[in-house]
C-alpha cells in the first residue's frame, strides 16, 4: 500500500467517525444510539436502562447484532430476544469479533462493535484507494467507498453487508496481484458477515474450475469450510429458518417496482424520498438486467461472473421487506450493482456505472435526515 492510499484511508475513517459522534452527540450521548434499537422491540435483560432506544419504533437490524455480540453463544437465552435466530446467528463475523475485542466485558461490547466498524470503514477505503490506483485512477477516490450504498447504510445502522464490500475489494485486489491468500481470506471470511457472501467463493470456484486450475479450485472449497461449520452449529441450535423469504423469480423486485408509493407521503421531504426510493430500485433491477445481457453477449470476467450468480441466488428472495426501501434493496441486490461498477471502472465502460449511481441519491437523503435529527436532538 502506498503512503497516499493511508492518507485516504484514514481520511475516510475521519468522516466516518465525525458522523457518528454527531449522531451520539443528538441522542443522549449514549454510543448504542448507533444501533437504532427500538422500543417496541424488548432488549435482552443486561441491556435494559443502558441502550438508547428510538421511541415508537421497531427499531432496524443492528439492534440484534448488538444483542448477539453480547452473548454469541446464546449462554444467557438472548435467541429470546433476536427476530430470527437461525439466520442473525449465521452473520457472526461482527458480534463474534465484538465480543473477543470486548472480552466478554458487557459495558465494552458496542465500542468495540463500533470500533469494527471504523476499521472496515478504514480498511475498505484503503483497499479501494489501492485499486483505484492500479486501474490508473487517482487514490483519492478510494474515498468513493463511503458512498457504497451496502456499505453507507452498515456504517449508519450497524450492520453487517460492509464486510461483503470489503471482502468483494480484498478478492478483486487479491486476483490483481495474484495473492492466493489475501484471496482466501477474503472468501472465508465474506459468508460469515452475510450468508449472500458465499457467492465470492462461487465465483472463484465456478472461474477456476472453468480454467482446470485444480489447485485453485480445492482452496476455494476448503475457505468455506468454516462458514459450512458455523452454519451447522446454528442449525443444531435453532433448527431451520422457517422464515418465508421465497417466491418467483425475481418477484421481490418486480413487485417493488409496481409500487411506487410504499408509505404515505404527503411532506414534500417524503414525496422526495419517495422518488429517490423508486429510481434506487430502477437502479437495482436494471443491474440485474444488464449483467445477462453482457453474458448473452458473451462476455466473461470474474465480476460478471459472480453478479450473474449473486443475481440468480437472490431472485427468489420474495419478502417484501428485502425489497422495499432503500435501505434494504441496496444490500439485497445492491451488490449486483457495485459488481457491475467496479468492472465498469476497471474496463473504463461507464455506463456500468450507472445502476449504482440510481441508488445513492436516496442513501444520502436518508444521511441528510439523520444528521438534521441529531441537530434538533443537541438542540432540545
């Protein structure tokens, strides 16, 4: 890594953490107010009296991130108190390395969930600066991760998609440099932060067996290997996801798009979300679109590969939830998107840059909202 690719890095930790203290700053000073933990959805007892929560709200994913950090073996009966056990379980990269940096010290638990998060915020800034400049870009725009839809929304609400793009920046930096085990690294580690990451190491599998690099192919194999063994503990733990995630293909983000208006707004600031939400999702299935139209045209890469099998994998997710709001369809099929960027920016074809660039209008407008809120809160 260069010297200028730190710089960046840290420069983009810097904002990270500035937003974060502003958004602490308007809610009591309390740092789980990062967590969105609602109170309408009951803490686990240790938690109780200490955690911020939003009033007259579910609250947002991280909140159960957080309760797993605290008892990652569910010693204390916290599957009680998460949503969907069988499947938050499996996404233990963060809550697992939370409570290792915390020692199982309670009080320590969201710092250090908190200070992860800076890292990867640190570390893909500094991967991508490094990419960036490969392709012949300058290493500033290694800044241009903060505006990852995937990874915004993880840095703003504490969850856990960041550790695809980073991992998805590891595997593309890896495969630049011929760096098997920064490579295999980042397959092992990507499924463990969300189940979806497995496609990394499909993709390298699918691309390597293609090629007959045998070698390759056995290592790729072997990465999954502890996220096979993580899935297997939490099966016997919590038994089978019975969750209805399943419908037609592609029906989730077909029937998001024959529904503009997905909540009331009669504010000029809602109606403005509103459309920034539906041109996000245009954005999103367009992604879909174009990744088969490139290989119908016979084109392969890495990248394209794998979008083409990210994209079929989370075609029959149907819930609605998965695909309403920004914050949820840029980190279901958001990554298709990003994919499709990155080789746009490798192969300086543009337009692939496209689809990504629909979704991050909304992300911001959501980022503007928080920080207006934060305001008012250090003002009251």
């Amino acid at each position: 890594m260069t010297l200028r690719s730190i710089y960046v890095a840290f420069a983009a930790l810097a904002l990270v953490v500035l937003y974060h203290l502003l958004l602490i700053a308007g809610h009591q000073r309390n740092v789980t107010a990062l967590f969105y933990a609602g109170d309408r959805t009951p803490a686990p007892p240790a938690l109780r009296g200490s955690i911020f929560q939003f009033p007259d709200s579910v609250g947002f994913d991280g909140q159960y991130y957080l309760y797993l950090a605290q008892d990652p073996l569910n010693l204390q009966g916290t599957a009680a108190f998460i949503d969907n056990p069988a499947m938050r379980w499996k996404r233990i990269l963060f809550p697992g390395l939370a409570h290792l940096m915390a020692l199982g010290q309670p009080a320590a638990v969201p710092i250090a969930y908190i200070v992860l998060m800076w890292l990867s915020a640190l570390l893909g800034a500094l991967l991508l600066s490094r990419l960036c400049a490969l392709w012949s870009y300058p290493s500033w725009l290694g800044m241009s991760f903060l505006v990852i839809p995937a990874a915004t929304v993880s840095l703003d609400r504490m969850m856990t998609d960041i550790g695809i793009v980073v991992a998805l920046l590891a595997l593309l930096l890896a495969l630049r440099e011929d760096r098997p085990a920064l490579a295999i690294a980042a397959i092992a580690l990507a499924p463990l932060a969300r189940e979806t990451g497995i496609v990394l190491a499909a993709a390298w599998i699918a691309w390597h067996t293609a090629r007959r690099d045998w070698r390759r192919t056995a290592w790729g194999i072997c990465a999954v290997v502890p996220f096979a063994a993580w899935t297997a503990w939490v099966h016997f733990q919590f038994g089978p996801d019975l969750t209805l995630w399943w419908g037609w293909p592609f029906e989730g983000i077909l029937t998001r798009l024959a529904s503009y208006a997905i909540y009331p707004a009669p504010l000029l600031g809602l109606k403005l979300a509103l459309l920034l939400d539906y041109v996000g999702a245009l954005g999103v299935a367009a992604s879909f679109v174009i990744t088969f139209m490139l290989l119908l045209r016979g084109e392969r890469s890495v990248l394209l590969v794998m979008a083409a099998i990210y994209t079929l994998g989370i075609s029959v997710f149907a819930r609605e939830d998965m695909w309403g709001e920004a914050y949820s369809y840029t980190r279901t099929g958001g990554p298709v998107a990003l994919m499709l960027a990155f080789a746009g920016l490798e192969q300086r074809r543009w337009w692939l840059l496209a689809p990504m660039c629909l979704a991050i209008p909304r992300i911001l407008f959501q980022l503007l909202l928080a920080i207006l809120d934060s305001v008012r809160g250090m003002g009251g």
